[in-house]
C-alpha cells in the first residue's frame, strides 16, 4: 500500500519532531520531510512528492496563512492540516486558513510529554489523516459496520414526503457538517440569493472558542446574520445559529414558544455538539417541516436524525461525493437509502431556495 507522504512545517524543532514522532508510528504515512516556515516549504514541494502538509500558523519568514495558497499553486489537490494553539487569536488564524482552502485542523497539546492527552491527540490527527484519504479508524469502521446492521437501524421509511404538497412551507432548516466544513458552509449560505425567511440551526464539530470565531466570520461576511447559540435564544428568521463547541445544541418547547437548549450531556457518535442531537430534536419539534442538509465530513453523525426527519416527511439533502472533501457522514446517509437530493453545494441551495419562497 502506498504510503501517504507527508511534511511538517513548523519554526519549532521540538514541534517538528513530535508531530513526526506521532505520524510515523502508523505503517500508512512517511513523514518524508520538514520545514520551518512556509518559504522553506514551497521549495520543499518543488523536491519532495508530499500528499500532505501538516502545517503550522506562526512562523517567520513566511506563515501559515501566507504559506497556503502558494502551497495550492504548486499542487492543487495537495491535503493540508492546520496545527493550532488554543487562544482566541490562533482560533481566529485557523478558521481564516480553512476559509483559504485547509481541511482540516488539529489543536497542539499543552504537554508534549507522555500522557493521554498526547495519546488522544495522535489518534485524532491520525483519525483526520485517514479521513482525508478515504481511510478510516478501525474504531470508526466498527461504529459505521454496526450501524449498517443493526437490525433497529435498518431504514423502513415509509414517509408521505410531505415537502412535495403544495401547502409545505418550512419552519427551520438544520444544516450537519464535519471535516471540510467551514469551506462547505460559507460556500452553501453565499449561493444564497437573500437569507432565507426561516431560522437555520448549524452543527459544525468544532471545539470551543473556534465555533465563536466561525459565527463571527460569518456574520461579517455572509447576507444572514450569524451567531454562536445561547440557551434560551428563540430561532428567528433569517439568522444562523451555530452549536458552541463542547456543547450539544437541541430544540425544545417551552409553553407557546419554541427554544434553544445547550447541555453538556455525554458524547453522541464521538462527538459534543452532535448533529444526531440537533435533528432529532427538529424532528419532535418542527416534524417534516425542516429540512435536513448533511455536508462534507467524516464519520455517521446525522444519519440518524436524518432517519427520524425522513420518517415524518422532511426532505433530506446530502452533498455529493465528488464535492465533499470526506464523504463520510454524507456517504452514510446514502447508504442507508436516507436521502432525497445528493447534489453539489449550489444545486441544494436552489432545491432549498424553492421549498423558502
């Protein structure tokens, strides 16, 4: 099997070392050169066959913002992974290099000694790797292999596709994304030709303080306003609520009206907030009248809720293979014959634009 040939760029050799240390105990990535800014870096590409960058934002020279679109110059189809810090800054830096064209980002620990937080990074970053590459976790094929089969899973939709009666009007649209996302978002809320009259509700995974920034990049740049979502904010029309990281983000009706709710409840497929969470709790609350559209990103998260929407006559929106940089949760609603449209980005927005007049 060939191996995913990677490069680490980072100012740090203490850094550069550890992440090649975690990357080479898997047989299926080479970790076949390093750099210490972005300059080095693109004239590392001009030597090196590299499949992936694992890439750092602070450093001299030339950083990891500037670094990213040369990098795409010389090798468009190239997969590169951001390396994080925790502050608001480095949170703000990291959603502006997934808005450049990165896939995916991983915060770096606070220790890099031994340990379990050094042990939960390596199985994430190699976890985002394989997902980049069409590979999965062994973890994460156990947990698709039994939902495939389990007996109580096994799609019986027998929906009256209520969205087709000329009377369907939606009431919310819930929106799930994962790897790849914060591209596939803005270009899916952009294409719109005005906000929708309908609230949206959004489930990015993302840990906390990154979710904040993506709200407020958003808000800034789109025609909706966008916020990260509070507990007890109620949905209004035209805006898009984003679940803050490390919370699950659900509807819930209290008396006439209709609310939201955070809680700090366990993981749902691995994750917190959990797409599953968000569109199961559509479907008690707005039943077929919301619209489900599952984006790019990795693992099963929102086949399940896309389950029970269907059940009640919501359509359900997946976007495509061949646009999705991780065809995971998308591929999984399709295989469980879940969805109704699995289409580009643009050609959702217009299916979703004509069920919103």
């Amino acid at each position: 099997m060939a191996k995913i040939r990677t490069m680490v760029v980072d100012d740090s050799g203490v850094f550069r070392g550890f992440w090649g240390r975690l990357l080479e105990k898997e047989s299926n990535i080479e970790v076949v050169t390093t750099a210490v800014n972005g300059k080095a870096a693109i004239a590392a590409l001009r030597s090196h066959e590299i499949d992936l960058v694992l890439l750092d934002i602070e450093m001299p020279e030339m950083n990891g913002l500037e670094a990213i679109p040369e990098i795409f110059k010389i090798k468009p189809n190239i997969k590169i992974i951001m390396a994080s810090g925790v502050t608001d800054r480095a949170s703000k830096i990291t959603i502006d290099a997934l808005a450049l064209g990165a896939h995916e980002f991983i915060q770096k620990p606070s220790s890099l000694g031994d340990g379990k937080g050094v042990e939960d990074t390596r199985k994430e970053l190699v976890e985002k790797v394989n997902a980049l590459f069409g590979e999965l976790q062994p973890s994460s094929v156990i947990v698709q292999k039994a939902v495939r089969q389990s007996s109580n899973l096994v799609p019986n939709v027998n929906s009256s596709a209520i969205w087709k009666k000329s009377f369907y009007r939606p009431k919310a649209l819930v929106v799930g994304a994962s790897t790849g996302g914060p591209a596939a978002l803005k270009d899916f809320f952009s294409s719109f030709e005005k906000a929708l009259n309908i609230p949206v509700l959004v489930v990015q995974h993302m840990p906390p303080k990154f979710t904040t920034m993506l709200a407020e990049r958003f808000n800034d740049e789109l025609d909706f306003s966008c916020v990260e979502a509070e507990a007890g904010m109620s949905p209004q029309a035209g805006t898009i609520y984003i679940a803050p990281g490390g919370f699950h983000m659900k509807l819930i009706q209290m008396g006439d009206s209709i609310k939201i709710d955070l809680s700090l409840g366990e993981p749902v497929n691995f994750c917190r907030p959990a797409v599953d969470v968000l569109f199961e709790s559509a479907a008690k609350i707005y039943g077929a009248f919301s619209p489900a559209v599952i984006l790019t990103g990795m693992g099963h998260d929102g086949q399940l809720g896309c389950k029970a929407l269907k059940e009640l006559g919501a359509p359900i929106f997946i976007q495509d293979e061949a646009t999705s940089v991780v065809w995971g949760m998308p591929g999984a609603v399709a295989r469980a014959g879940l969805d109704d449209f699995c289409l580009p980005i643009p050609e959702i927005v217009k299916k979703v634009e004509k069920l919103c007049p």
